[in-house]
C-alpha cells in the first residue's frame, strides 16, 4: 500500500507546543509495469508450458487474469481485453509488496496457432487496466486432409480424368508426398499429373484403381491422410493367374469363373470343347459358379477344355477364361522330379500331372543288382508322386520309374538312374532335379 501522512503544526510563540494534526491517506495508483516473463517463442501442441505473468506499481495491488484470443473474436469487456478468460483452479497468484505474480499451466492444441495470450493487469478500485500478449506459434504435425472430385464416389469409367487434392493443417510445411496401394508414387510417369497440392490421375484404367492418400511434413515430422478409393468402372476380365478353379466329386464338378469385373457381372457363358474344338456343352449361370454332372457312365463323351466369360453393365468380356482338361484316357506322364539321397533313404518328389477327369495313382518302380541278382521294389502313392524308400544297399545303381496310373492305363513313364552313396561317404546327403531318359 502506497500509505502517506500530512502532518499540520501551528503556533503563536516560543513558549507554548504548537497544536498540530495528522491526516493519513492512501495514494491509488494504476498499474506501470505488466510483462509475461517467461515468454516461449514455438511451442508444440499437446505439451504444458508454465506461463508466468508479473504486474508491478498497482496500488492497490493489481489484479491478473488471462484471456485467449481467437481468430475474430470481438473485444468485450474492460478496455481492450479480447477473448475468453481462462478460469482455472490451477492458477496460481500470489503478491509481494505491490508486485503481483500469476503463474498459468497452459497446453496448447494445434488449432491455438495465431491466437492471442492476454495477461491483464488491473487496479479493482481505479478500474485501470494494463495488458500484455503473446501470439502463440504452435507447431504440430500436419494434419493432412484428401479429398476428391465429386465424380468417383460411385466409381469412374475408364479413360476419364480423376483429381485428388491435399490439404495440410499446418505450419512450414516442405514438402508432400502421395501414395497408391500404400508405396509412394512416382510423378515422372505419364498416368500422374501434379500442381501444387491437386494430383491428377490421367486416362484412368483398371491398373490405377485402388487406395490413394498423401502426407506432409513438417519439422516435427510426416502426417499422412485419410484413404480414398478410386474405383474404375470396367468390362469382366481374367483375374490374376486367370486359373478356373474346380473340385471334384466322382462325375460331378464344380468350377470358379476368376473374373474381375466393376460393377459385378450379372451372366457367365460356359462352354466345353472337344480335343478337335468342337462345342460339346454350353451353359449359362447368374453367378460365377457351375455345378454339372460331366462324362456320366457309358457316355464316350472326352472334354478337353472348360472356358467361361461374363459381362456386366459396361460390356461383354473379350477373352475368356479357360483350363485344359485331360481328356477321359490315360493320365500326362510326369515331367519334373527331385530327388533327396542319403545313406538310408531316398525320397523322390515329383510335380502332380495335369488335371484329369478320372482318380490318378502314382507307382515308383526300383530295379537294381545285388549278388548276380535282380532286385525290384514297388511303391504306390494313392494321391500325390512322393515317394520314400529306406535300406537301399550302397554304392549301387538304381533304375527308377514313376507312372501315373488311371481306370485307363498308365502313363509314359518318367525314368531315371540313382546312385546311392558309397561307404566311404556316410555322412553326406545329396539333392538334385532329375530329368528323365525319355
């Protein structure tokens, strides 16, 4: 308190006191002197910061409060004061003399940058107000926003022109990058356009459908977008291996049609072909499944080819898919094998024939010599060319032959010639592809 006293003395000789009289008062006095002490010029969005603001020369003692300022926001209040005041139980005053100090824990969000701190000072009994701030700069991660043209929400047609644009929410951006299927793009390619934050996909095709987003990055590191999926309206085609998958059950089969297509195919064609080509069957389905009864008993009928095709609203498949059936006789000989020799087994593996219309079984066939006599060893896998034979005697040549067999006959055999190992080479163990004598 700036406390004063008047003091008034009066007499009218030497000899007697003087009368006097005192007046004690207080002088108010404005605020002179507000500052945030503790200024931070960047700060990051999400931390705390303790903000301290001091206020000195009030009498009485000035009051602190703070105010955080908008973009827009109109003044209200008390002089100038701008914003909304923040109220907090964490704020912390306290008063030396006629020095005020307000300390402030405050955290702020990527959407404060350029808003205004206010610390006001001010005298509660002269109504005077004194004010400092600080513009705040907040750095963040970019917030990073892809949005599209209006034409793809329901998909485009190809050879149309879509375009992507980037948004970032954030200051010092240096640079952008854009990304299909998650890997980043490349922009020297002709499909791709670029100016500024728009990217435009050019003469779009099916190879360019797919997930698209971007990123930015800033000093603090990269933001990346939310997904938007372009879908490219197209004819049916092949998938990827272009194989029609099928089971099997006796005479009854079930076939996959593989096709890709955008909007789904609404009929699939089915046609099975004769050895010479001929059409022997043909079929329609809503769906891309088949199911049918095929070479019942005593019927002489051989396919030796299944394709099918689709369409849908934007056209007729150009090429078909197909598969080679192995027509009702005997089965392809086998073509690729490896084997694996140690001194106590040999393992021989072999890849499957080609699909049949009828069960297939494998035979193994050894011939070797031992003591002036022939050795043979018969071995029969009921459902895959894989075959393990323990106990054959070293340092000999083994004869092999691997058939596939059906109700109709054999195959071509597949013939190799084996060594096993000799005595003085027990520990070793040898792979290797075979190829056949044939």
């Amino acid at each position: 308190m700036a406390e004063e006293s008047l003091l008034c003395r009066g007499g009218n000789n030497p000899v007697t006191r003087p009368l006097q009289h005192q007046i004690d008062f207080n002088i108010l006095v404005p605020p002179k002197f507000v500052k945030i002490t503790n200024e931070v010029i960047e700060m990051l969005a999400g931390e705390e910061y303790n903000l301290e603001c001091t206020s000195r020369g009030s009498n009485p003692p000035a009051n602190i409060s703070w105010n955080l300022a908008g973009p827009g926001e109109e003044q209200f209040g008390r002089g100038s004061d701008l914003g909304t005041e923040l109220v907090s139980a964490n704020i912390s005053t306290k008063v030396i003399n006629s020095e005020t100090i307000s300390r402030l824990p405050f955290t702020p969000s990527k959407q404060n940058e350029g808003w205004v701190l206010v610390c006001r000072a001010w005298n509660p009994i002269l109504n005077s107000t004194l004010e400092t701030s600080l513009v705040l700069r907040v750095a963040a991660l970019p917030e990073v926003i892809l949005e599209h043209s209006m034409n793809i929400d329901n998909g485009v047609a190809e050879g149309e022109a879509v375009k992507l644009t980037c948004h970032t929410q954030a200051a010092s951006i240096h640079s952008q990058g854009w990304y299909f299927q998650g890997k980043e793009i490349s922009l020297d390619v002709e499909d791709y356009k670029l100016e500024e934050n728009n990217l435009f996909i050019q003469n779009i095709s099916r190879k360019l459908q797919g997930n698209y987003s971007c990123s930015g990055e800033n000093s603090l590191g990269i933001g990346y977008s939310n997904v938007v999926q372009v879908l490219v309206h197209h004819t049916p085609v092949c998938g990827k291996n272009g194989k029609i998958e099928f089971t099997q059950d006796g005479t009854n089969f079930v076939f996959i049609c593989p096709v890709q297509a955008n909007p789904r195919p609404t009929k699939f064609r089915w046609n099975f072909k004769s050895g010479d080509n001929s059409l022997i069957l043909e079929r329609t389905t809503l769906t891309p499944k088949l199911e049918i009864q095929l070479n019942p008993a005593g019927s002489g009928v051989d396919y030796s080819s299944v394709s099918c095709s689709s369409q849908n609203l934007m056209g007729v498949q150009d090429s078909p898919c197909s598969m080679h059936l192995v027509p009702k006789g005997v089965p392809d000989p086998i073509r690729e094998c490896i084997s694996n020799i140690s001194t106590k087994t040999v393992i021989i593996s072999c890849s499957n024939a080609a699909p049949n219309l009828s069960p297939v079984k494998y035979v193994l066939r050894l011939k070797y010599n031992l003591a002036a006599n022939t050795q043979r060893i018969e071995i029969i896998n009921p459902s895959s060319p894989y075959f393990l034979v323990r106990d054959l005697p070293l340092n000999t040549r083994v004869s092999a032959e691997i058939v596939a067999i059906n109700d109709k006959g054999e195959s071509a055999p597949f013939q190799v010639e084996l060594d096993t190992p000799q005595p003085d080479n027990l520990q070793e163990t040898s792979s290797s592809s075979l190829n056949s004598k044939l």
